[in-house]
C-alpha cells in the first residue's frame, strides 16, 4: 500500500493517466486543467473482421502497446516519469484483462516513483473529459453519457462523488452499440458510428419514420431503449430486400440517426428543467457524432444552459479522460490502494 501523496497544489498536479478498458491504449498526461498529450493506439482494426471487440486481442494489443504509446505522451507533453505527481488508471468498468493490462502498468509508475494512485471509473472519466475544453462542470449538471456499453442520463454534483445519480439508462442496447448493429446491418464497417454519421449527411432524415423507444406517456422518462429501433431497422430493409428493390442506404442512416437523437436530447433536455440544472453534458463516443452534437448545442441555446461539449477526438476512449477525473479526485479524497484491482463490472456511480 503506497502511503505517497500529492504534493504541491492539487489543482495544478501533473497527472499520468492511463486507459486500456477496451480497444485503446491510451497514455495522457494533464497538468491542472491544461491537457499536454494525449496518445492513444487503438486495436479496432483488429477487431473489424469480427464485428466487434475480441477480448483476447484486445489485451494482447494493449501489452504491446503501452511502452511505446507511454513514450510517446512523454515525448509530446516535454516532461519526464519522475515530473508527475500522480497516477489514475482507468479501473472498471470493460474488460478484464485489457483493464489488467493498464491497472499493472499504473501500479508500476506509482511503485518505482513513490507517487500516489487513482483507480478511475471509465464512465465517471468520460463526463471529466470537458474539464480540459471548458473547465469544470456547473453543479449541479446533467450528464448524458453515451458510449459503446452505455446510455445513461446522470445527475453529477461532483465527479468522482458518490452523490452521482443515475437518473435513468437504457434498459436493452445502448445508443452506441445500436449503430454498430445498424452499421453492420447495413454493410457498413465496425464500428458503426462514425460511417452512419458520415452516410447521415447525405441522407433524408425525414424519408422514414422509425419507432422513438420508451417515449408513451407510461414509459420511464429518463430511461431509454434502442432494441426495437434496431429491429425495426431490420425489418424495414429486409422488406424492401425482399422485393428486390434499393435500400436507400443513407436514407435510412439519416432516419435511423434523428430517431436516436431525437429521444436522447428530448430526454436530457427534460432531465435537466426537472432537476434544475444549469449545465448539460455530452459525453462518450457517441458524443462525437455530428448531428447530437449539434442538436444538443441547439438545445442548450434555446433553453439557456451552459452547454459541455467535449472535442470530437476527447470523446472517445482516451486517457486524458482519465487523468482529468483524476483532478477533481485529488481535491476530493486520499489516492486508492496499491491493492486495488481491476474490476470488468465495477459500479457506477463510484470513483
Ligand atoms: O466511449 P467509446 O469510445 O467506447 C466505449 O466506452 O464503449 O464509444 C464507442 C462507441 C461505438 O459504439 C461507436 O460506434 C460510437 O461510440 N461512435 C459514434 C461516433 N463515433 C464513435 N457513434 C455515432 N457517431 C459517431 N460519430
Ligand atoms: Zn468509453
């Protein structure tokens, strides 16, 4: 158990964090608020043949890549192992030997340099994220967090707090996770966000009207569901396949996506005039996608909040994320224990 802890003001510590929760290894190094490097290597194409993530490889790729990528952030940021005064290591949730990988790497730095650890909550680090672009969150704030693994709608008074609410999540496939299945569906290449977002573009969003799960005047306000609009996606295109006739690829890309969009910025929009926000925060991979982004901007204008929008690069995986958690932890409380594993299902809120 390491006894190390900062020195100096907290708020302006040098921080390495480290992330290998899923396909990216990535190594950021943050000094205060102001983001110096951020190197990610990413596994993805790896894992395009198989439709998704292969675990097994995924760890593989990480072992290999994290000497390299961490050399590299140092190159970037101009500073040194021995200039930091912390660690924060992405803990859980993902998957559990990619999430090895990083968690004995962090533990190495903050052994062999006597600094202080932070196991980090992947979720909890991709609504941090803004803190590098446009400084800490208002409080309190309403967070959506949208990501491969997860749609949730988050009442956040503190990062890292334990007094984060969950407001309401999707109760089947999360928002991302849905475009990859579409993308794939529709012969894109995984994953399936960035492709449907570019196909969107040129497409008509009015052309068809595909189903806004969990919206009826019973259904959970803040939770959402994305099942059935993959569904019916399927079923549309496998009926027109049926008659021989042409999917309108980028037609039903756009439908597809104001469907998705419509019900995530609806949602967050309610979320915060119920709770009395002042602030809205986008967050996850999702986040970087062109026409929520925009909506949300939109949304924040017309109903007067301060709107968090992170960098398209910010929002997905990365580990600049992951130390800008970090700082608001160093303020909050102790660093964790060296014996502090890795967890593939740890809880959120939390960390
Ligand atoms: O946060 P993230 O990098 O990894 C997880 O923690 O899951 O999110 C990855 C997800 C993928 O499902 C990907 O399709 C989606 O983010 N994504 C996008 C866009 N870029 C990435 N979805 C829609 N539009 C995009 N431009
Ligand atoms: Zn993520």
């Amino acid at each position: 158990m390491t006894s190390a802890i900062v020195t100096g003001s907290p708020a302006e510590a040098l921080v390495l964090g480290i992330e290998t929760s899923c396909d990216e290894t990535g190594v950021g190094l943050v000094r205060g608020r102001t983001l110096l490097a951020d190197a990610v290597a990413s596994s993805v194409d790896e894992h395009a043949r198989f439709g998704g993530v292969v675990p097994e490889v995924a760890s593989r790729a990480h072992l290999q890549a994290l000497v390299p990528t961490a050399h590299r952030a140092f190159a970037t940021a101009g500073v040194t192992p021995n200039d930091i005064d912390a660690v924060a290591v992405t803990a859980g949730p993902g998957l559990s030997g990619a999430l090895l990988v990083g968690v004995a790497a962090a533990k190495a730095y903050a052994l062999a340099l006597d600094k202080p650890l932070y196991a980090v909550n992947h979720l909890s680090a991709h609504v941090a994220v803004d803190l590098l672009g446009n400084g800490p969150l208002d409080e309190p704030c309403v967070a959506l967090l949208v990501s491969g693994g997860h749609s949730s709608l988050l009442l956040v008074p503190r990062i890292g707090g334990e007094d984060v609410v969950e407001l309401g999540a999707t109760v089947d496939d999360a928002a991302g996770e849905a475009y990859d299945k579409v993308a794939r569906l529709l012969g894109l290449p995984f994953p399936g966000g960035p492709p449907i977002d570019r196909l969107a573009s040129s497409g008509n969003s009015a052309a068809i009207a595909f189903p806004r799960g969990m919206t009826g005047p019973r259904d959970e306000p803040f939770s959402f569901s994305f099942s059935g609009l993959k569904t019916a996606v399927a079923r549309w295109v496998e009926a027109r396949a049926k008659v021989g006739e042409t999917v309108p690829v980028a037609d039903v890309a756009a439908s597809f996506q104001e469907a998705v969009v419509d019900v995530l910025v609806t949602k967050a929009r309610r979320a915060a005039a119920e709770v009395g926000a002042t602030g809205l925060c986008l967050a996850g991979g999702e986040a970087a996608n062109s026409s929520l982004r925009e909506r949300w901007l939109d949304a924040c204008i017309a109903d007067g909040l301060r709107a968090f929008v992170p960098s398209r690069t910010m929002c997905t995986d990365n580990a600049a994320m992951v130390a800008a958690a970090a700082w608001y932890r160093l303020a909050l409380d102790g660093p964790s224990s060296l014996a502090s594993g890795a967890d593939p299902a740890l809880r959120f809120p939390g960390y």
